[in-house]
C-alpha cells in the first residue's frame, strides 16, 4: 500500500505547505490517510502540526478557531468541492484523563508528532503522511491490520473506550463502512466497556447511527451491536424482535427480517429515509403478535400502526430533525398498504399518495421491495407490484388533496359564502368527488357543485363533508381487510 503526491488535492497541499514554509511541521493524518492506502475516497482531510491554534491563523488569511482542543479551520475559498472548502488543522496534542468518558479534561499540545498519534482510537486511524517527503509514519502497524482487515484499538483497547466511549460505536461502525473485522482483544473491550455509551449524548450516538445505516454492510454492523450488548443503547427496541416467530409468508423473525429488509436498501444503495424506515418498518409487530385458531398462524393486525408511534419516539430520543422522525413515520404508518391491480381501486391508489405524499412516493414502494426480500422471497418486484406502479404513475396525475382542486377557498367566498367552516366542508365534499372521478377536477363543474353544496344548511354541509370522507375509507378499508384475511397478508 502506498500514497502517491498526486492523490492530494492542491487545497490540502497549499494548507501544508504553507504551514512547512512557516517553519513549521505539517502532516495528513487519520482517516483521509486510511481512506488513500485502501483506495477509498476522503470524505474530509484533517492535518496536524507542531505549530500553535494562534501560529496556524496567523498563517493563513482565512480560517476560524472551531474548539477549544486547538482545531482551526483553514478556508480555502476557491475550492468547488465541498469536502476542501475547509481543511481542519490541529496542533500535535496530548490529553488528559476522561472523567466522563466523552471529552479530555485538558489537552496539552506538544511538539512530537508521536505524542499526537499514539492519543488515537485505532491502528488505521493512527497513520500520518507528508506530501512534501512522501514519507508515511505507521507507529501501530495500521498498514499491517488494513492487510488483515483489522480494526485494532492504539494500545491497550479498554483504556480507548474509558477514554471516549463513543469509539465503541465507531469500531462498529469503521466494520461496517469497510467490511472490516474487529480484532478479538479489541472486541473484548468493547463488550466490557459497553455500558459507557450511558454518558453518551444522544447526537452523538445518532450521528454514529446514521453512518452505520448509509454504510455498505449495515446488517452486520447491527449484528454485531447486538452480540457485543451495544445496540440497547441506540434502539433496544429493535431487540425486541428476535426470537419473534412470525407467519407462513416469513422465513426469518422480526429482528432478522427487518435488518435484512435494511441491508437490501443498502445493496440498492437507496436513500437514508428507506434504509432508516426499513429497519422499523415491523417493530410494532412484537406488540401486535396475536395466535389465530382459525388461520392456525400468527397475526399482526394493526402492527403498521403501533409501528409508526414506536417509531416516533425512538427517533426523538435520538434527537432526529422533525423532517426525518415525519418522514420515516409515515412510511412505516403505511407500508402495508394494499397492492394487488386486480382488487384495489385507483381512489385507493390515490389515497395512499395523500397519505406519504407525492415526494414520498417512491420511498414507499422501495420500502415495501425491501420488505419483500427480506422475508426471503427472491423476486422484488412481482407483476402485481410493478403493476400497482403504473397505478401511482396515474394516480399522480389526479388531484389529491384540496390544494390541487381547481377550485379554492377564495373562489367560494366569490361565490357568496362567508369565511368559517362551511368553506373547508365544501371543499372536502368537492375533493371526495375528484378522487372518485378525475374528470371532475374542471373549474367549471366544481363552481357548479359548489354553489349546490352551499345552498344546504349547515347541518346539511357538515354531515356531507365530514361523513362522506370517512364513510367511503371505512368501507374501503373493510374491504381490503377482508382481502388481506382472504389472502394472508395482514
């Protein structure tokens, strides 16, 4: 394994450089260094040096000081990819003792770049490079464990976890991200020192989540979470599936199923918001595990429900954004929606596209793919599905919701009705008809009916707006419930 000068991009050279041509040392160091020895691409480049936080900005006319370990943010503002736009440069470092296993209770900075790496969580991390020598610095045989596929802790491992417990997460995580092995004394370690991760904030061990979810190997990375007794503090609830058998239709048990539908999103390379919505999308079926004499089977009636509150709070605890825990909610909340062509309706359709939103479409239907595999069956897209996609592709055209009515709460105050609740009756009155029969999403007819909706009392307007939507779900839900007993797939 080597490194090559011309693998560094001229922005991370003008920063060391420059610092070298101060009089001062400069080196790549870390994971940007791993990531060019396994021929990976950087997801960001750090440097370190013996020069101080101020020597550093006094260097370079634009940078910011970013924390009180001594990193400085270097700008480089010309640069187009947004990985360059700034390299962060820290001072060679010593650290004191972690009284609660997060953060260093003082950091000394020193003038030997030994002092600096030996402070690292792992050989692979602890590798330096000059691009002005060529010369790379390996003091922990971090080359020889890339050889063997190792992530091996600096040292002794139980006093790297004591130190930061979050390194916990990240030795699963680097696993999962490089299809890596954790070295037997190192995973040792971390099945001890695993209850550390309660001092951990929340953000933190989110932020550590998200990288295993987007990694390629998720499903090992869970795994292993699992074995090693760290997975309780991420989401126990995902724990709660194993050894939960399930119907005919599975081949493996909830905890299984569920990360194999996660690792299939990962082998799609799908977005974040499937691969996250796909490892919840059954954990309400714990709960909703029900024995059937009749079906002599298990049943899981309302599981999609229970599902999407458990899956709403788990994400809150982690400290999702209100986008994210909104979105994966609802795909979760609707992933069983009914697909057979043969039997379902196209309102039915366009009422599931109400219910996830158009931009979230195609997440639903990746999601219900996911589902599929990871019950075992080989084939993803069956005729029916790829049939119910030409559905939506229909039903996308159609008005579904009171916003893409060609009429709207303005125009029926033109028509002679005061503001108040008789204008959204009427409205939802008007949308009921349009998803029952496009044709009617014209100006002319909706004005037309309009003005017939709003001649009836209140009494009247109420009953027919707020009854007929939920009249005609009922009796379509009745009727897909009665489809999805007939056929097993509730």
């Amino acid at each position: 394994m080597q490194i090559s000068p011309s693998q560094i991009p001229p922005e991370v050279v003008r920063v060391t450089t420059g610092l070298e041509k101060a009089g001062y040392e400069a080196w790549i160091v870390g994971g940007c260094v791993r990531d060019l020895l396994l021929g990976r691409s950087p997801k960001d480049w750090d440097v370190t040096t013996n020069a101080t936080p101020e020597q550093i900005q006094a260097t370079f006319e634009h940078t910011y000081y970013t924390n009180e370990f001594g990193t400085v943010g270097v700008v480089n503002d010309d640069a187009t990819d947004e990985r360059l736009k700034v390299v962060e440069v820290t001072p060679y470092r010593l650290e004191g003792k972690y009284s609660d296993a997060r953060r260093p209770d003082s950091v000394q900075f020193s003038q030997n770049i030994e002092d600096d790496l030996k402070r690292r969580d792992f050989t692979i991390n602890a590798l330096a490079y000059s691009a002005t020598k060529g010369q790379l610095l390996d003091p922990y045989d971090g080359i020889k464990d890339m050889g063997t596929r190792w992530i091996r802790a600096v040292g002794e491992p139980k006093e790297r976890f004591e130190e930061d417990a979050l390194r916990i997460m990240r030795a699963v995580r680097l696993s999962a991200e490089l299809d890596f092995t954790i070295e037997p004394k190192t995973e040792a370690a971390v099945e001890e020192c695993a209850s550390q991760l309660e001092k951990i904030s929340k953000e933190r061990i989110r932020d550590e989540f998200v990288r295993i979810l987007n990694s390629s190997q998720p499903m090992k990375a869970l795994i292993l979470s699992q074995k090693i007794g760290i997975l309780q503090y991420i989401a126990p609830e995902i724990e709660t599936g194993m050894g939960i058998a399930q119907n005919q239709a599975h081949s493996f048990d909830v905890f299984e199923h569920n990360i194999r539908s996660l690792q299939h999103a990962a082998d799609k390379d799908w977005s974040f918001i499937v691969r996250l919505s796909a490892l919840f999308h059954d954990v309400g079926k714990p709960k909703s595990r029900r024995w059937s004499d009749e079906k002599k089977d298990w049943t899981f009636h309302g599981h999609d429900v229970v599902g999407a509150r458990m899956t709403k709070k788990i994400l809150e605890n982690l400290k999702f954004p209100r986008e994210t825990i909104d979105k994966a909610t609802s795909l979760v909340r609707w992933h069983m929606f009914f697909s057979d062509p043969e039997k379902v309706t196209l309102s039915a359709v366009r009422r599931i596209v109400a219910n996830v939103g158009k931009e979230h479409i195609w997440d639903l239907i990746n999601l219900r793919i996911c589902d599929r595999i990871g019950t075992g069956r080989p084939k993803e897209q069956p005729f029916r599905l790829r049939k119910y996609q030409a559905m939506i592709e229909q039903a996308m055209r159609d008005p579904i919701s009171v916003g893409m009515l060609k009429i709207d709460g303005r125009k029926i105050i033109e028509l002679g009705e005061k503001p108040g609740p008789r204008i959204g009756w009427t409205l939802h009155a008007l949308l009921e008809e349009v998803l029952e029969d496009p044709t009617k999403n014209t100006a002319e007819y909706l004005e037309g009916r309009a003005g017939e909706l709003l001649s009836l009392s209140d009494k009247e307007l109420r009953k027919i707006g707020e009854e007929a939507k939920d009249t005609k779900e009922a009796a379509e839900e009745a009727e897909i419930k009665d489809i999805q007993k007939k056929y097993f797939v509730d």
